[in-house]
C-alpha cells in the first residue's frame, strides 16, 4: 500500500481493506500520533466539501502534519485556465501526498498518472469515493460485529451516488444481500447489477422499503444531489421521493443501524436523531480515524 494511490475502491484487495479497518480501530483509541512530523499532504478540493475536507485536515493535524491547497476551485488557477495536469504536476512538487475532489469521473485516476506523489481520490463525480466507503465499512464492522453475511439496504440516489457505488463494490467482499430501494429515475446503474451477477451476489430492487424496513441490518440512506441533474424538472420530480421518519423504525431488528454520508437534506427526519438505531453522526466521527490510518499507511508510517 505504501506509496500507492487509493482511486477507487478496488485499488485494495479484501485483506487490505481489512488492515484500513484494524489500524483505524487503534487510531480511535490513540489519535493523536506526531507520526507526520515534516509531512505536508495538499488537499484540493475543486467541489465543495465540509465533511470529507475537514475530517482528513482532522486527521493530518492530530498526527502532526501540514495542510495546503484549497476548498473552492474559484481560489485555484483553475478560474485562469490552467489545466488539471498543471495543477497537480505543480501541487505535486510542494507535498508529500494529494487528497482531490473533483466533479469530473476519472479525474482522480488522471491525476495518478500524472502526478509524482500518491493521489487520494475524495470523489469524482458520480464515479467513486473511497475513503468514504472505508469509513463506512469501518462504521458496519464496529456496529454489527461483523461485515459478514448482512441485508444492506440502501435509499435514495443509487444512479448517481458515487458512496453508493465504491460502498457497493466494497461489500461485494462480505457476501452481502443487497436491497436496491429507490425512484425509477435514480435506479442503480446496470454495470453494478452485472458487478453482482458475476459475483453470484443476491440483489433486490423496490421502490419502497417501508413493508420490508423489519428485514435491515443496516439502512444507507442517500441525499437526491441536486449538482448531478442537468435537468432541473427531473430533480424535483424525485428530491422528496424518500424520507426516513423515525416510526417506520417500529418493528425494525434490534441491531439496525442508519448511515448517511451526508449532508442530510431532509431524506431523514429530525425525530430519528434520538434514536439508537441512528449512527451516521458517529459515522462522520469514524471518517477521521479511517483516514488517519489510510494516509499513514500510503506514506509508509505503519505497515
């Protein structure tokens, strides 16, 4: 892993997920680690982000490194005309690793090739986000014992949610059973479908989930990103097309627990925040330790 670059989700096997997963586990229990001493990681976010920007600046701070870049493409050279390439080729030169986002699918693979530090892709459009799925997967893990064997429902924007995808693709691992609940419009791509048809995974589509809400480990609920329509009718015909409230939870498995990469919108109602069976707050939290131990390990600082 050392000196690689995490694109997508599948640029690390299933053991070394699991190492992502372990190493966080010890990192909540000692954060704060001066192991980036001398470091600088850039973090160049070209889409706007308070989450996945500010829980890796979170991470980098707690061990002891420095942070460049920018949060807002309009503070970059990039209002000038100056091209992706030139940007990371420069910004490549000043730090030791990149963190990118970018609304353009296969940018972050682009920045790779070009670049000579490793790039952590932070999201590319509707393609992939990562380090986000690796957080979730670390949230599963700590929530249901296990990653094994579970009934994952997810809610929402399944067409153009890149967590949906890299989370899709991650939990392919763990013989998961797969409920696909969401709009005609916002159905899950059909690449992925194949993605679990050569894997010999179960999958179910519905359109709604409230009859069969009792059969969930864990509900993934999805915002309707309204930055993805380049058509505005479309989005409002489906922005409000799901909404969790906290009594469908009646009835609901003991161990259930609902995630959101947020920002929520208001696909899950205020009323649920008080409940047990909401973590996706914790969720968040979880996004520093996992990228603590992501960094560390492509910068050779653990094994």
């Amino acid at each position: 892993m050392k000196n690689r670059s995490l694109i997508s989700i599948n640029d690390y096997s299933k053991e070394e997920i699991m190492r992502v997963l372990d190493l966080a586990a010890g990192f909540e229990q000692n954060p704060s680690q001066e192991i980036l001493n001398g470091k600088v990681i850039a973090t160049l976010f070209f889409e706007p982000s308070t989450r996945t920007r500010l829980s890796f600046e979170s991470a980098v701070n707690r061990l002891g490194g420095k942070i460049i870049g920018f949060s807002d493409s309009t503070s970059s050279s990039a209002t000038k005309g100056e091209s992706l390439k030139d940007t990371i080729k420069t910004v490549s030169n000043y730090s030791d690793l990149i963190v990118m986002r970018h609304p353009i699918e296969g940018s972050a693979r682009y920045a790779s090739e070009v670049g000579t530090v490793p790039i952590v892709n932070a999201g590319d459009g509707a393609n992939q986000h990562p380090t986000q799925t690796l957080l979730d997967l670390y949230s599963i893990r700590k929530t249901q014992g296990k990653l094994e064997d579970l009934n994952l429902f997810i809610v929402g924007d399944l067409k153009y949610g890149r967590t949906v995808h890299s989370l899709l693709m991650a939990m392919a691992h763990f013989n998961a059973t797969f409920f696909f609940i969401s709009p005609k419009e916002l159905r899950i791509p059909a690449e992925y479908k194949m993605y679990l048809d050569q894997r010999n995974l179960k999958y179910h589509e519905f359109t709604d989930f409230r009859e069969i809400a009792g059969e969930a480990d864990v509900i993934y609920m999805t915002r309707v990103q309204k930055e993805r329509f380049s058509d505005p009718i479309e989005y409002e015909k489906t922005k409000n097309a799901y909404v969790l409230k906290n009594a469908m939870l009646e009835n609901t498995r003991s161990n259930l627990r609902i995630l959101h990469p947020l920002p929520r919108v208001n696909e899950i109602s205020t009323d649920v925040d008080d409940s047990e069976k909401a973590y996706y707050f914790t969720q968040a939290l979880n996004g520093v330790y996992t990228r603590q131990a992501i960094i560390s390990l492509i910068l050779g600082l653990k094994n």
